[in-house]
C-alpha cells in the first residue's frame, strides 16, 4: 500500500480496506474534446432510472405514451435545476465568468436543486397531458434513488463530496485530496474545521455511504410499493423522509457544503423535508384508513383501466401491418365464413327461395 504522503494526484487508497486504485476523471476523447466520467456516470444513471419507470408506468395506471412527455421534461428540469442551484449558493464562484456556468463536465450539479426541477418542470408537463401526478411521482421517486446511487460514483472519479478526517474501515485518500487538504491547511481564511484536517490521514468516503443508502433504498421502495402501497403518493413521501434522513447526517460530514452564513444549505433543507414528509405520511395514512374501501388507488380506477386498454389497443394496431388491422365485426364475419364454406351458398339458396315464392303464387293465382 502506497504511503499517503506519496501518492500520485490521481491515485486513490481505501487503506483499511487495502484497495490501492489509479481513477482518471476522463472516460476518453472525442477530436480533442475530453468526455468525463462525471457526465457518463450521471447519464448512465439517469438511463437506468428511466428503463426502470417506464417499466412500471401500468402498474401505477400511469399511460406510457402520454408519460414519456413528462419524464422527458422532468430530465431536462433537473439538469438544469441542479445547475442553477449550483451556481446561486456558489454565485462568487462563477460571478463574471459566464461560459463556466454552462460548464458541468467537471461538477456542480446539486441533487436537491436537480429535485426541485425535475418535480416543477416534470409536473407542468404532465398536468399538459393530463396525467395524474401522484402516482407518477411515486414511480419517479424509486428511479430517483436509482439514478442517484449511480450518478454519485461521478463524485468518485473526480475525486470530490468527501469528508473531514476519519479512522473508519471505508476511509479513503488521494493525492489530490492530500494536496487539497495541504492547501486548505496554508490558507489563513479557511474555515477553523478545514485548517484542522490532517493531509496524512484518510477522509470520508461520503459518496460512497450516499451511493449505498439511494440503492438500499431503491431495492426497499420498489418492494414496498409492489406489497403494500396504500396511497397515490406515498411513495414519494417515503423517498423524501428516506434521503432526506440520510442527506441531513451526511452532509454534516462533508467539507464541500453549500452555505448560507454558518447554515448548510441541504442540512437543513433535509430536516425539514424529514419533517414535513413524515408528518404527511401519517396525517394521510390515518385518513385513508378511516376511508377504508372508499379509498381507491388511481391504478384500480375505471379511468386508469380505460386508458391502460385505449394505450394497449394503439399498440396493438401499431405492431400489425395496415391490411391486417380490419373492423371487428368484418374480421369475425370473415373468419366464420372461412370456417364453413357452406353458409354462403345456403343462404344463397334461401335467398333464391324466398324470391321465388311470390312468383310461384302468382301462377297459382292465375290458373285459379
């Protein structure tokens, strides 16, 4: 195991663990332009989210087709809403350089900024579709969690959302880390708390326990809301009194907070997300017991049902050819005549014979 004090910038060591790793942030080059690990973990991230919800969009009584709008809309939401959450609480970062602000290969995506945006944008798209936004936050939630615990892996390779000082068995260093350290350490105006880090000693790994805990909760959410799922946006409650939990205590290990005077921003932005979120659940929870079979979760609508069967029809009539796609009525008169040649030259026959009767009546008349 390479000593900390001789590490290479982008050598990275989990000491307890004995893992001794090269990370490079660029994924690879495309004619000069470097494409990062960064925005390939992100989207990657956000890929599988996506596969996911769209997986599961029926069984909410959410119709794909009309959906795919609104998750389109709620990406692009949150992408931008993360940056400009970014740039607002790291204004004096980025005041007077404005062709750094549309620069994210290297970072600066804040996650609850990438919520906001992605619940506003997202929603006003599907109450333009008319879809109902509840269960389809519950669905987006779970893939929430899923695109998160992959996208953190991005903080990773740039060697970034890291904590003070540890001895814990996950503790993890890096040249740049060390070198960061030793520069906090020289500059007089640093915080008291970063003066005091020592560079010989490893850091929290706190993508890591993010990571961990958005994938735990992505397996829990998904169980949870397949067995015993009691109310359109329960769920997505869940989600929030879960990572809201987890944010509040993590970010109180990092050295990267985003702070207002001597508040950190998504510290307490998550208490009182835990709060209100909880306070929700329990407030709705009691009601909908009380309703008991009067509640009826959106999925087991008739308008749901309706919309589900109008959605599989399209489909079914997209995935056959024109010429075979016919009324119902003319395809089952087809079929049964195919079945038994013999109807059409009976009732051929008993058409003749009905013609016929008037005239044979009219001879008899005339003999009389």
């Amino acid at each position: 195991m390479t000593a900390i004090s001789e590490l290479k910038q982008n050598e990275v060591i989990f000491p307890k663990l004995g893992i001794d790793i090269t990370v490079n942030d660029t994924a690879f080059s495309i004619f000069g332009l470097d494409i990062k690990w960064y925005g390939l973990l992100i989207t990657l991230g956000m890929l599988l989210a996506m596969i996911y919800c769209f997986s599961q969009m029926k069984k909410y009584g959410v119709d794909p087709d009309r959906a795919i709008d609104a998750v389109i809309a709620g990406v692009i939401g949150a992408l931008v809403g993360a940056r400009v959450y970014y740039v607002v609480m790291e204004w004096d970062s980025y005041a007077g350089n404005w062709k750094s602000i549309f620069n994210i290969r290297n970072g600066g995506l804040a996650i609850y900024g990438g919520l906001i945006g992605a619940v506003l944008v997202g929603g006003l798209v599907a109450k333009f579709r008319k879809l109902k936004i509840l269960p389809l936050l519950d669905i987006a939630s779970i893939g929430f969690l899923l695109g998160q615990g992959i996208g953190r892996w991005g903080n990773f390779t740039n060697q970034e959302a890291f904590g003070y000082n540890t001895d814990g068995l996950f503790g993890m260093t890096s040249g740049k880390i060390r070198d960061w350290i030793i520069s906090v350490n020289s500059d007089m105006s640093s915080p008291p708390d970063l003066i005091a880090m020592k560079s010989d000693m490893p850091v929290h790994p706190c993508f890591l326990y993010e990571s961990v805990w958005c994938l735990l909760g992505f397996v829990l959410l998904a169980i949870f809301a397949k067995k015993i799922r009691k109310f359109d946006g329960q769920i997505f409650l869940m989600y929030l009194c879960w990572y809201g939990t987890e944010r509040f205590f993590i970010e109180g290990l990092r050295t990267d907070s985003l702070i207002i005077g001597t508040i950190r921003v998504s510290q307490a932005l998550s208490a009182v997300l835990v709060v209100v979120s909880a306070v929700l659940l329990v407030v709705i929870g009691s009601k909908v017991k009380r309703m008991g079979s009067d509640y009826v979760l959106y999925v087991d609508t008739e308008e749901s049902k309706e919309l589900i069967r109008q959605s599989e029809e399209r489909a079914r009539k997209k995935d056959k050819p024109e010429e075979e796609v016919q009324p119902d009525g003319e395809q089952e008169s087809i079929e049964e005549n195919e079945s038994d040649p013999g109807v059409t030259s009976d009732k051929k026959d008993e058409s003749d014979s009905v013609e016929a009767e008037p005239e044979e009546l009219k001879i008899e008349s005339e003999e009389e």
